[in-house]
C-alpha cells in the first residue's frame, strides 16, 4: 500500500490527449479544464478563428480577454477545412493518438468526414463527445436553452418580466459534464480498448437540473406556480440589504443554529418574536422562517441600513453567522482575499499581447498530483506547423493548412 | 481493434462505490450523477436524516420533493456519528471497498475520526473528495458565495440593485467539478494504486468562473465597470420581448447569418437601415450590433407586441434564427417535447409516497455503455442494516445504527 497523498511527478491527466473542435463557452471550457488538468489538448480553428475569435470582453488593442482566459494551456492549429486536404490533415490529426486514447471533443454541427461514423472506420476505438444545443441535435445556446428551463421566471422581482441570469450557468455546467463524458469514456477505453460516441444537449443540462431540484415534480404532483421572489432565499430565511453606505449584504439563516446567531448579532429577538407573535407567524423552524420572510426582512433592513457594510461586518464577527458583502467584479479583485494571490489558486501571468493579470488554475486541488499553472493562450495557429509536422514527417505541411506561424 | 460503439452490458461507472456524508445541493449533486453513471453510491446521515431533509419544494404530505429527485439510485445509511460506534462503522464503511479504490466525498466539515489524515492511516490508498465553502474551510453557500463573484450586480434591469439568480448554478458547477475530482482520482488510483485528498472550495468554483470568462482581466486591463443590462446579450445582439399573448421570447443574432434570418423573418430591414444610419450606428458586426442593442430592440418590440407567441413561431420557422419561448416550469412540462417522455432523458417514473412523475436519467448518452434507469431515492436509513451487516458479518449492527429499516 502507498502513503497517503503520494507525491506524483506527472499532472493528473498527463497522457490524454484531445482534438477540441468548438467555438464559444461550453467545450472551450471543457478543454480548458481538461487542459488545466494536464492533458494535451490541441483547438483547431478555421483560418482567422470561429466565431468566438473576437468575442467581448476585448482589450483596448480589439484582442479578446474572452478567448484568451478560454484557451489558455492549450495548442492552437487553423485548419480550411472547406479544402481537402484540411479536412484530411484534421481527419488524421483526430485519429492519430498514441499511445492513449483518441479523443474528438466538439460542440460544432459536424457530419461527413467529421461524422462519428466516418472518423470511427480510420480510429474504431475513437472517443467522440459531441454537445448539440437540442437533443434532436438542433441549434441552441445558453440564451435560448435558459429562457426555455423555467428559471427566468423566478429571478429577479417578477415586475418586468423574466430575467435572464447573466453567468452561462448552462454553458458551463454543459462544459463540467462533457470533462465527466471524456474521462469516463477514456476509463471504459483503458478497461476495454473501446471508443464510443458520448452525446450531450444543453437544453437537457438545463432540463435535468430543473428536474433534479425537484422543481419539475412540484408541478406535476402539487401543481405549483412558483413566482420570481426578489432575493429572498427558497424555502428558509435569506435576503438582501442595503447598507448605510450603497453596499448590500446577503444573510441565510437556513439552520436554527445560524438563526439564533443572526438574532444575538442584530439584538432584534424581542421585536421580532413580538411582530411574528401579533401577526400570527412563527421563528422557530425553517419552513416559519420561510413562511414569515417579508416579516423577517422588514425588521432586518433598518438595522443594515443605519450601519455601514464595515460595521455588519464588525457585529457579524460570530462565524455561526453566514452571510456575505455583495461585490462587483472590481470590488472582488480589490477586498476579497479569495480573489488575490493569496488564493494559491490565483497566479499573476502575463500573457503575450495583454500584460499581466490574475489568472485561474483548476479549481480541484489534488493532494498526490502537481497542480500546472494556469497557462496562456497559444496565439491562433500558433501550432499548425509544428502538430502537422508530427503527422506528416515525410511532407511540407498540406495545402489546407494556414502556415501563419 | 474493437467496432464503434462496442455494446456493453455493464453500466459506465460499474465497480466504483462512494460513500457520500453531505446535505444540500452540491456533493448531493455529484453523487447523483455518479449514481446515474452506475457507481454505488451510499449517503450516509444522522438519524432523522440530515439539514435537507424536509428541504422544499414538498409534496403534500411535507416530503421533500428535492431530497427525493437529489438522492435517487442512492444507499441510504443513518449513523449516529455523535456515538463511538457510529463513528466506527462509518470509519469502517468508508474504508473496506473492494476491489476498488475507497472514496470518500463530502461536503461538511469534518475532523477528527473523520479527516483525511486519521482515514488515510486506516485505508493508505483512500480517496476523499472534499468540498469546503471557501478555500480555508469557511462555511459557504450558493448564496454567499454568489454575492461575492460579481453576477448578481450585472443581472437583471440594475434599478433594484444586485439580482441572485435563483439557479443554485455554483452548487451545480460544484457537484459536476467534484464528479471530475472522482474519476480523475480514481485514475491515478487505477494506474498508481495510490489515493489522495482532493479538495474544492465552492468560492473557487465562482471565481474560476469570473476569471475564465475574462471578466476579471477586464477589470484589471481595461478598469471596466460592468453594469447591469436587462437581458440583453452581452457583446453581441440578443433581448427578450413580451407578445401580444402575454408571453415572452429570447432572440439571439450573435453571427451575420442569424442577423439576416432575423430581419428577413420580421421584415425590418429598411427601417433598421434608416433608423440606423439617422442616429450614426452601424448594423454589420457582432460589435456593432451590441453598440446599436437598444435602437434593435426598439424596432423589434412592437414586431412582438403585435403577435402572440404562436405568430412568433410560424414567422421563426426558419432555422437559422436563434430565439426561444420563455416557459414556467409547468409551460415547460406541458409544451416542450423535450421535457417529456419524447426525450429519452426523461422516464415516467413512481416514486414511493410521492406518486410518478417525469423523472430525468443522467444528460450523457454514451453510445457503448448502457443508460441506467433515473431510480428512486431510498428511504431514509432503508440500507443502514444491510450495509453494516456486509461490514460485520458475524456481529449485530452496533449500537451507533440506527435500525429503522
């Protein structure tokens, strides 16, 4: 038996290797952390790059911050694939992973000689994982899939209409689980010597974590309507405030222990208990607590708003109390210790063309395996030579290839 | 060499079993997904089961919807940790798989008995998945930890200040992350024999997301203030309209193709040229567009106003425009094939004391490995008496178990 947390040389996925073919947030994101996990992912773009190339947020030079956060750690090959003989370099390029497996991870609309079924008769035991927007394999985007999954309707006040979260919740939570789909694909390859086509829907990301929540089943067995409710957090106590000085701070109170704590903080236990009492609510479970929110809140927001976010902090030293200052991407990098580089997950980098910026690794810390750093982008094509090279020792690079480099 | 999709009889994750000591929604998540993957799973919970027990929504009978659908296809074991041989048998649980690896994934704070260090010197190859709310082990959830990423001051019309979306996205993105931590773990178990602590803090999870995205080095390079935006797309064009029916619909034109779709479909290409030439916007990039969103939507919303939802359609028939139906959660149920029994994802599926519903499986389909059924959660405690008898095959079960079964 070996000793716990064994160091170990090689990153946790040194040996895989992996053909991204994608454009936008979900695969990148998937190679990104299949790549910050150690496996060796190569991003084929067409000349000049996809769609993604010069996606907000830029810099001031027009280059985008996007992509080069989203392809970090990667290689980078432009392949016209509208020519032959790139789409037999890319055909070759998928099919030719030594000695692991061949992986072909993509969220673009491929068919023909970039089917499953064409590659898999160069490479059977290829590993295809394929994100289609719907099911029937139909366009969809994060945009389109959240506003069909029911949460719009539930965000925000309810007084405009729904209200799209901004975070590509779907997107990246599609990218999460194609990284699941290639390694438990690679696993049944290791086990087996077998590839499969390993297909995902973003629509059915969002569908299954509407049913998981047991939202889908509140309709259908109590025939809920469940209405947006502002901040107020579902099924026990949370809210927001404003501070006294234009800050907000979000307080749960989902366990009789955090609540208790709540109450000695603010010293509004008499008041409240008096309210709930006259107004025939009760405190003293999560589901009261629930039940009597706006009650709980109105008697919460003058207490935040006579006291500055400093001064709810200093009376909610007590670590029973969970709660959090609200904080703007700028408020993040400038107070949270968590956002700085005291963070070990948060190196300084520079990367070429943009200067120097706080820049993530993987989130997963693993105790017996070295954790890479976070990487920079490849320039686009910035490996088409050297990776066609290895596919064609005996020939110059084909005429499909773009030779910027 | 093996044929494409190999059929094979064992589902994908077959010999992998996880103890899973959580509550809530992340590590729940995570040992869902394994489940639906085919690991045994086993949660384990104090008598009565733990702080998510009775969490909403409920059914009518105040069982909880969420820990039904969260829980599914699970071992459920009630230990009383608080006694010594409760603490044992869970030490003891955790710590005899065979022949695979032994993984241990959490989501609460524990010590003692039960940390990595006292486990890995009874099981040297274990493997324990933690997740922690911030990276010094500080409690954290969804809600404080979305507060302080920066989402909530960009969602929503901006007027009300910071909007939480009521997804528990960082949750989600969490469990699928701590599912990566398993299968990346058990690899190097596979290939080394060796175990590890790998941790996760769910404030690392959102910050990674703020940093990967290029909103951070937004921040950093070009001292932007991102505001709030309604539900406009950020960077290109897309918004949402209500129709004459009372009904709403996201529109999306991120390339020049779903840009000409869209103004062939609602006729509004000369007026849009007009208005945009008067005012000096430009209408023929992605940025341009983002540029000109508002003068956009003010020619699209009586477009939509004028037409019910229906009329929308029949005029979006081409498949080159991006847009969707806002749905409710019950709309999604009654008018989406793909949130039924049209989508193989989803399988009618009773669920005892609850009645059947609409039940999803995992969202991955692989083509060489069969889906499992979605499964029903356990009662509370329904394996505790045969998961400790295989544990002590010649003994009783010990005075820490609870023997509800």
């Amino acid at each position: 038996m070996s000793t716990p947390n064994t160091p170990c040389e090689q990153p946790p996925l040194h040996g895989l290797r992996v053909v991204e073919f994608s454009a936008l947030v979900a695969a990148p994101s998937a190679g990104l952390a299949l790549a910050q996990l150690g496996a060796d992912v190569i991003r084929v773009d067409p000349p000049g790059g996809n769609i993604d190339v010069r996606r907000a947020p830029l810099n001031a030079d027009g280059k985008s911050l996007y992509w080069a956060n989203l392809n970090r750690g990667k290689r980078s090959v432009e392949l016209d694939l509208r020519s032959s003989e790139g789409l037999a370099a890319m055909q070759q390029l998928i099919c030719t992973a030594e000695p692991g497996p061949a992986v072909f991870l993509t969220n673009l609309a491929v068919d023909g000689e970039l089917s499953f079924a064409a590659l898999s008769k160069m490479r059977p035991d290829l590993i295809m994982v394929q994100l289609s927007g719907s099911p029937d394999g139909g366009a969809a985007v994060d945009y389109t899939v959240n506003c069909a999954a029911g949460f719009p309707g539930i965000t925000g006040s309810g007084r405009d209409g729904p209200v799209n979260h901004v975070l590509p919740a779907w997107d990246l939570l599609a990218g999460a689980t194609l990284v699941q789909a290639v390694l438990v694909a690679e696993r049944h390859w290791r086990a087996t010597g077998h590839g499969q086509h390993v297909t995902l829907a973003l629509s059915d990301v969002a569908m299954a974590a509407a049913a998981n929540l047991g939202y889908l089943a509140d309709v259908q067995t109590n025939g809920t309507r469940r209405c947006a409710d502002g901040n107020f957090l579902y099924g026990a106590y949370g809210d927001s405030f404003a501070t006294a000085d234009d800050r907000h701070a979000m307080v749960v109170a989902i366990t009789d222990k955090q609540w208790a704590a709540l109450l000695r903080a603010t010293g509004l236990h008499t008041v409240l208990d008096a309210a709930a009492a006259a107004l025939g609510h009760r405190l003293d479970s999560e589901a009261a607590r629930y039940a009597a929110r706006e009650l709980i809140s109105t008697a919460l927001r003058p207490w935040f708003a006579a006291r500055t976010l400093a001064e709810v902090a200093a009376a909610f030293g007590d670590r029973a109390i969970l709660w959090g200052p609200y904080r703007d991407f700028a408020q993040m990098l400038a107070e949270d210790p968590r956002c700085s580089p005291a963070n070990p997950m948060f190196v300084h980098t520079t990367h070429p063309g943009f200067g120097s910026f706080l820049t993530a690794r993987t989130p997963l810390r693993f105790g017996a395996l070295p954790t890479l750093l976070p990487g920079v982008a490849p320039a686009l094509g910035e490996h088409t030579r050297s990776v066609l090279a290895q596919l064609q020792p005996r020939g110059a690079p084909s005429a499909g290839a773009s030779e910027r480099e």
